[in-house]
C-alpha cells in the first residue's frame, strides 16, 4: 500500500504525500461543481492539470536533492508515489482536452498530429507512460540496476519537452513556464554539482542559486527574442526593477537560496547531538 514503507510498517510521511497528491484534483473538481472555472471551464480545468503534471515532475526531480541535503533517506520512498501522480495527472491533462473537443476521438489524434506543441506533449505522456509502467520493484529486477537506471534517465529529455509544450501553450504570459525552466536548471546544475552520494557545500549551493537565476533570466531572454514581438532587452531589465513583483529569475534565485538554507539543517543537528548527549 502507498501508506506503508517497505518492511510493511506505516508510513506517515509517505501517508501525508498520498493525501497531498490528490488535493489538486479535489480543488478542481470543487471548482467545476461550483462553476468558477470562467468562461471556458474545460480549457481552465485542462491548463490547471497540465501544471500540476509538471509541478509534480519537478517535485519528483527533488526528491534526491532533498533527500541528500537534509540527510533523510526516507525522502526517497516518495519519488515513485510522486512520479506515477506526474503520470495520472497527465493523463487526466490529455482526457480533458478531448473532453473539450467533445470527444471527438479523430479531431484530438489530427490536433495532436498538426500542432508541434501538441505533439511534443504527447511524445512526453508517452515517455511518462514507460517510466510509470516500469517503476516498480519487479520491473527494477527485470530490467536490472544499470539498465533501469539508463531507462529513467530519460525523466530528464521528457522533462525539456514538458517544460517546451508548457511554454508554448502558454503564448503571452509565460511566467510560470520560466520558473519552472529556471528551476529545472537548479535541478540539472545540482546533478552536476553534487558528489556522488551525498549533497554539495553550502558556498557550491549559493553559486548555484545565482547561476540558476542568471540561466532563468538568459531563457527568459531567449523566448522573448526569438519567439515574440517584444524587446527581449527591456523584459532582462524588468529583473531589477520589483516594482510590480518579482520576475522568474528572482524567484529562482530566492528558491536557490531557500535550497542552500536547507543543507545547514543537518550541520545544525549534527553540533546539538553532542550536546544532548552530554546532558
């Protein structure tokens, strides 16, 4: 059961991730049952499904991450609860597309077909189809450690197609599509980063932080340049001036730092135990 931990004890931690994972969809169904979804229900149902899929995927790209810095291990039984929700809740994105296509079987396959963003969405479901399909412990044996290592690698190509199909659906307002990129490369910049088995020095965390920002802003740039009308120049600008909010880079830049702040938590610990001991 997904409330217990391998040796078939209870599990509070993988409990409260259970019931987590299904608040976003009880708050859209809450939200389709008292119509205040707009004018467009089926549309704001899907676009919200589609970012919790990819919020999720993210979550799951942080479970080692968190796990290392906060010296927890049992923060990796979450990876494959919260991967096989990025999935369900993937699926449930596509189902309410042709929902809003009223069904029309043909008419999504031709969508899928024709429209780029659309198909590498779909290329991304599929992949996240294999990596749920094959995620579990009798998989793992089949396939054996290495291979089943190489296969899920590919979390991360699925990621950057995700990250692309988000963008572009996204069209004018793409400020949740770059965090999400700025956060992506904190993620990768981590993997790079960290030494084998355990998690980078807080000065390696902090250079980190700021270069996932400068990334973000650098992406931020790019989309503006290549893909719109409007002067990419003043959108880096807009980075310093927080008159009307914080821009994607910053908040990645904060959220680097917030990740750095977590890596202290265990040297904290580690100079109370001692201390405890000794009274």
């Amino acid at each position: 059961m997904p409330w217990r931990d391998r040796s078939g004890a209870f599990a509070p931690l993988k409990a409260l991730a259970f019931v987590l994972l299904f608040v976003p969809a009880i708050l859209l169904a809450e939200a389709a049952w008292q119509h205040t979804l707009g004018p467009k229900p089926w549309q704001a149902a899907t676009r919200d499904i589609g970012t919790w899929a990819l919020r999720l995927l993210l979550v799951s790209l942080a479970v080692t991450p968190a796990r290392q810095m906060l010296r927890q291990p049992r923060i990796a039984e979450l990876r494959r609860m919260i991967g096989v929700a990025c999935f369900a809740y993937a699926v449930l994105h596509l189902a309410l597309y042709a929902g809003d296509l009223r069904w029309d079987w043909a008419k999504v396959v031709s969508e899928i077909v024709l429209r780029f963003y659309l198909t590498i969405g779909f290329v991304a479901l599929l992949g996240l189809g294999v990596l749920a399909a094959t995620s579990t412990d009798g998989m793992l044996r089949r396939l054996g450690g290495v291979a089943w290592r190489r296969l899920h690698w590919w979390v991360h190509p699925i990621a950057v197609l995700a990250l692309v199909h988000f963008t572009l659906q996204s069209k004018a307002d793409v400020t949740e599509p770059m965090l999400m990129a700025g956060l992506y490369a904190w993620l990768m910049g981590y993997r790079t980063l960290a030494p084998a088995g355990g998690a980078p020095g807080l000065l390696a965390l902090l250079g980190l932080a700021v270069a996932a920002a400068v990334a973000t802003a650098g992406i931020e740039f790019a989309w503006y340049g290549l893909a719109t009308g409007i002067d990419p120049w003043r959108v880096l600008e807009a980075n310093l001036d927080i008159t009307f909010g914080f821009r994607p880079a910053v908040w990645v830049g904060i959220a680097g730092v917030g990740a750095a702040a977590l890596r202290i938590v265990p040297m904290v610990r580690r100079r109370r135990a001692p201390r405890q001991a000794a009274a």
